[in-house]
C-alpha cells in the first residue's frame, strides 16, 4: 500500500510529466478517484472537488460499485483551468486517507 504522501509524489510526479504537452487550458478534465465503497465517498471527493473547481455541476459527477461492492469508483467532469489547479486538486484528493487511486 502506498503512504499518503507518497501518493501525492506520484500523482505530482505523473501530472509534471504527463500533462506538459497533451493539455490546452481551459479544459474538460474527468477526474476519477477510488475508494472503498462507503456511503460518504462521494460526497468527500465532490467537497474536495469543489474546493478547487466550484463551478462542478450536479450533473458532472458520476459514481460507481465494483462488481463484489467493495470499492467506488467516482467520475467528476469540470472545467480545468489550469496545471496549478489540478496539481493542488490532485495534491488534496491523494493526500486523504479515503482515496485509494487517482486517475
């Protein structure tokens, strides 16, 4: 299992390498965080979400059951507008405990 800050080494480290050449700000970014199925899970990672991305609709955000039930995955859609945003947005979410993997 990796520790919570390494978490955010990597999310860090793959955003540093990975989105230099392949986004243009503004953009539609889906992000998709994992976790254990609990009945707050999404709320958590649509309250991170928002603290970095208010204008996240209602309807941007989806949320699914793995097949035994035991994790979720969960879809949120916003305008990104930019690296510094997702950098700080993907610092946060790998940063807490209940976030198992980031995509």
């Amino acid at each position: 299992m990796i520790a919570p800050a390494q978490r955010v080494d990597l999310a860090r480290n793959h955003m540093t390498h990975s989105t230099e050449t392949i986004w243009e700000f503004p953009c539609s970014f889906p992000l998709k965080a994992f976790g254990r199925n609990s009945d707050d899970f999404e709320t958590l990672v649509v309250e991170i979400v928002r603290r970095h991305a208010p204008d996240l609709e209602a309807g941007a955000v989806s949320s699914r059951a793995s097949s035994n039930g035991a994790y979720r995955a969960v879809t949120a859609t916003f305008m990104a507008q930019s690296r510094e945003q997702l950098d700080a947005l993907y610092a946060e979410l790998g940063g807490h405990e209940q976030v198992l993997m980031l995509l």
